[in-house]
C-alpha cells in the first residue's frame, strides 16, 4: 500500500504539524526524552513533502532544514529556550508553505 502523503501532500504537513506540536509540549513538559521520540518522527513525515517544498519555496525548505537541525541539537543538550524556538520557526514556516 503506498503511502497517501506521496498523492495528497496535505496528510504530509499535517504529519509534520503533529510531530512539532506533541514535541512542543513534551518540551514544555520539560520531558526531553519524549520530545526527542516525538521528534524523530519528523524526518519521515518531511520525506513526504520536502521534495515539493523545495521547489515551490527554497527559503521554506532552508528554514525547515536549519530549524529542524537546531531543534535535534537543542534536544540532545536539553536546552529548552533552543528547542521551543526552532519548533516555532517549524511551526510557522510549515503552515506558510503548506498554503502555498
């Protein structure tokens, strides 16, 4: 069975969204171990979407990427302030490109 988010990339974003926002309360929870699991669910979610996000929005797909990479490393050190600030860059960026 193929996966939905290769015909209906609108199931990819709302992948990613889920990711972010249960990694956003695990953080907020102060549960880094969580996070860190919710989080690593994240990569697969964006396979689904980052090739059409790369080419509708370039700076999209940077700010996905570095976010993405902030929010793993601030995850490993357990630096809160770091973690919540890529996870709302993620946020944010994910539901422009996701309407455009």
């Amino acid at each position: 069975q193929a996966p939905t988010s290769a015909t209906n990339p609108g199931t990819g974003f709302v992948a990613l969204s889920n990711v972010v926002s249960k990694s956003k309360a695990a953080v907020n929870a102060g549960n880094f171990s969580q996070a860190t699991q919710d989080f690593n669910q994240f990569e697969d979610a964006w396979k689904s979407v980052e090739d059409g996000v790369k080419t509708k929005s370039p700076s999209g797909y940077s700010a996905i990427e570095d976010a993405a990479t902030q929010v793993s490393s601030a995850l490993k050190s357990s630096n809160k302030v770091k973690a919540l600030t890529g996870l709302q860059v993620l946020e944010t960026t994910i539901a422009t490109v996701s309407r455009s």
